[in-house]
C-alpha cells in the first residue's frame, strides 16, 4: 500500500474527497465506545455463527474482545486453528516467536543481545506491531490470548487507527499527507550476535489500499531508534500524536485481559501498563500472540 494508489473514486483517505471523508468521519464517531466480548465456545472449533460475530464487531473499530468458555492445554494449536478459521492464515515469524510461529510473551530471556520491552514487566509504550518490518511485511493484524494475568498491573489500552487518523487529519491535513511520505518514519536496523539481522526500514505512517477503502499505520512512540523525516509538518504530526497519547482521547479502551479471554485486530494502536507477577501465587503474566500479514476478512453481509 502507497500513498500514490489512493485513486478509487470517493475514498475516505484522498485528501481531495472532503464529501466522503465527511461522510465516513461522522460513522466512525457514531460508533458505540465500549465494545462488548463474544463469547467463544471452543478456540480450535471456531463456529461459523462465533466467527462472524466477531467479524461484525471488528468491522467499526477495527477490533474486538473475546471470552472463552474453556481452557486448552495446547493453547498455540488452539491459537493457529483460531486464527485459520477466521481467515487469517500468513503468520509473522518474528525473532522471538515459538516453533508455532505464537509468540508467549512473559517474562523471560530471550536469548538475545537487546532487552526486548514486552518480554520485562516494565511499562510498553503506543505502537502498532510490526513497525520496524519491510513493507512487504507489514502486520496488518494481530490477535492476543491471555492464559494468565499478572497478580497486578497489566492492563492494555487500544485506539483504533482510524480515529488517530481523524484526530490528525481534523487538526491538519498536511500532517496526514507528510505522514504518507515513503521516508516519513525510520526504523534503524538490528544486530545480534555480531550480525544485522535486519537493515533500516523507511516507510509511511498511514499507507491506504488500492482501492481506497482500509487504512494501514506504522507507527511506535518510542523516542530512541525512531528517526522522523526532518521537515516541518512531519515533526508536528510526531509531537501531535504524542500530546493525543498524553492527554488522552474518548475513543481509548482500556482492559484488564482475564484468563481466556482475549483481542483480535487490524493492527490498531495499542499499549500495556507494567505490572508484578507473583508466581508463587500462579499469577505469571501469560499472553500469546500470533500476528499476521493480512487484515481480518469483511464479515458475511446479511
């Protein structure tokens, strides 16, 4: 997805179609703020009514919570026949995943020259997954499972993209359009063990479909290893999104995963506070997460 290919008629991304992005705004903003979980039977039996539920819920917020019923002793076999089932079906086989290509995020060694912040307790700032992939790779969606909450702390906060989107482009649309420049946001690359296991990523903060019709951003708060396109209308688009995060915004939901349940998604913006397991208590903070190349299919229409 480039900038250059937002030529479908009446897109709510061309920054010359102020009718239909008008019209697509005001049903973002409609939208009902706190969603409610579906409630899954079986993780690795997914039915065609549960799938389409949370097809349906994703649609406007671009996200939805689930509950399971029961528990699984396999729970990563569980996750990839979750995942298939519900149409996704590349999995990003990132540095620290498991054979399965689920990644158990906890608090572990991961065997690796850098201090990965999601495997520590420590706090995990506003991102988008997958920020510093090539843009053949980029993760366009993610789900996340919780076997196991911490004994405190832990909660996650999600903002869909779009009303990011909006927020920004509201205040400025040269903002959005200097944040679809190809060299908007760099990601510097990455050495283990002597090695660069990844070059210096460049890419744009909003790329938009072919068609017109789904938004993708990449995008991390980080303030270290980020490097912005030094102009003007970039740099004011960086510290507009920052001042959003800081003094918040309605649309922010904020939960606390219990065990068996869990958050599928198109990749919206998203962040954890630090918390303190207890393991002696059994309260080790335990997330699985698989991520994905492609976005979550349209649900079925009626």
């Amino acid at each position: 997805m480039t900038p250059q290919t937002v030529t479908a008629a009446r897109s709510p991304f061309a920054l010359d179609d102020q009718q239909a992005y008008a019209s697509w705004r005001a049903t973002k903003l409609a939208q009902r703020r706190v969603p409610e979980p579906v409630l899954i039977e079986n993780l690795a039996d997914l039915s065609e009514a549960e799938r389409d539920a949370l097809l349906r819920a994703c649609r406007p917020r671009n996200f939805a919570l689930f509950r399971t019923r029961q528990p699984h002793v396999d729970v990563e076999r569980a996750l990839r026949s979750f995942g298939r089932r519900i149409g996704l079906l590349d999995l990003d086989q990132n540095l620290c995943a498991e054979d399965s290509g689920v990644t158990a995020i906890t608090v572990k060694d991961t065997g690796t020259d850098h201090t990965y912040i999601p495997y520590t307790n420590r706090p995990l700032g506003w991102h988008t997954d997958g920020y510093y992939n090539a843009g053949g790779d980029q993760i366009r969606a993610w789900l996340l499972y919780c076997a196991q909450p911490a004994a405190e702390g832990g909660d996650n906060e999600l903002l869909d993209h779009e009303i990011a989107y909006i927020r920004i482009r509201d205040e400025n649309p040269e903002w959005i359009r200097a944040l679809m420049a190809p060299d908007a946001f760099t990601i510097p690359g990455n050495i283990e063990g002597g090695e660069q296991i990844r070059p210096d990523h460049s890419g744009p903060v909003f790329a938009v479909s072919a068609t017109g019709d789904t938004l993708h951003m990449r995008y991390s708060a980080r303030q270290r290893n980020v490097v912005w396109r030094d102009d003007p209308h970039t740099r004011a688009a960086a510290a507009f999104l920052l001042d959003l995060f800081k003094r918040g915004d309605e649309f922010i939901f904020r939960h606390r995963l219990q065990s068996g349940e869990g958050v599928i998604s198109n990749n919206v913006l998203h962040r954890r506070d630090g918390f303190r397991d207890d393991p002696a208590a059994g309260a080790k903070r335990m997330i699985y997460r698989a991520r994905y190349y492609q976005r979550l299919p349209l649900p079925r229409e009626d």
